[in-house]
C-alpha cells in the first residue's frame, strides 16, 4: 500500500523592506527606554550600533516617537537594522528585540518610516511589534530606481 505523500512546502522567504526612520509607539502600560539600533558586524555578531534615545528621551505609556537614521552615525548603509529597547521594570529592565524573522529591515537613506509598538504590561504580553500595515519598499527596487537613466 503506497501512502500519498502532501505538498511540500518551502519555507516562505523573509521580505526585505528599506527604512530611513523608525517610529516607535508605546501602547503598554510602561516606559520604554535604552533604544537602540542593531546590526551584525563583520563577524556575524550581533552589536549596537546606535543609540537612538539620549537622556530624557524616553517613550513613555500612550506616547511616540520618531527617530531619523540618518541623524544617528555608526549605522551602515544597506545592512540589516532592527531596534532594541529596555521595558522600564521596577525590578529589573527587560530588553525586547524587534527583529523579525518574516521581515528584514535594512537601512537606506530612502527607505520609509517603519512603525513598531511595544504593548501589555511590565509583566505580560510586552513584546516588540510591527504596528499597523507598514509599507514595504523593497531595497532592490530602489537600487533599479538609481541605476535606470530618468525618462524623456
């Protein structure tokens, strides 16, 4: 008796989205502080490459913020970026990474602004997350974009 194998699926292959600005909202029910912006390094590791909030620059419950690359050295251009930042914590901080598997974010100069949202309590539910229907520019398209002559 021969058994029907199902479909194979291939595992589905993350996007790549262009970002010149990251906007951070706090929907929780806490303090977001120590914002940073990530990056691998030559070796594969990952590291902070850029502190997106200074002293006092903390995004309080039910507040925002925008922060523009390009104002922030130590970013490289065209690399992956991902923000993380501690959820002030009575207790102790606690760091929450925006990395997400689905989606890459990579740093160009004319990228889009990226919304993200931290949520739920100090204790509960308080991960990082794509806020809203963000649009995607790919990077690759805007390389073509460079490179194609402007049109007569």
């Amino acid at each position: 008796m021969a058994i029907a194998a199902g479909p194979v699926h291939a595992a589905p292959q993350p996007r790549s989205c262009a970002v010149a600005k990251f906007q951070i909202n706090n929907k929780g029910a806490y303090s977001i502080v120590r914002i940073y912006v990530k990056q691998f390094d030559s070796d594969g590791y990952e590291t902070k490459v850029a502190a997106l909030g200074d002293v006092g620059t903390d995004i309080t419950a039910g507040t925002s913020r925008t922060f523009d690359l390009s104002k922030k050295p130590g970013i490289v251009k065209k690399r992956e970026i991902w923000v993380s930042y501690d959820v002030s914590n009575v207790s102790s901080p606690e760091t929450k990474s925006c990395r997400k598997d689905g989606t890459r974010l990579y740093y160009r100069s004319d990228g889009v602004t990226w919304k993200l949202k931290g949520k739920g309590t100090t204790t509960k539910n308080n991960r990082c997350q794509f806020d809203g229907d963000n649009k995607c520019v790919d990077p690759a398209s805007l390389d073509a974009a460079a490179a194609s002559p402007p049109s007569q």
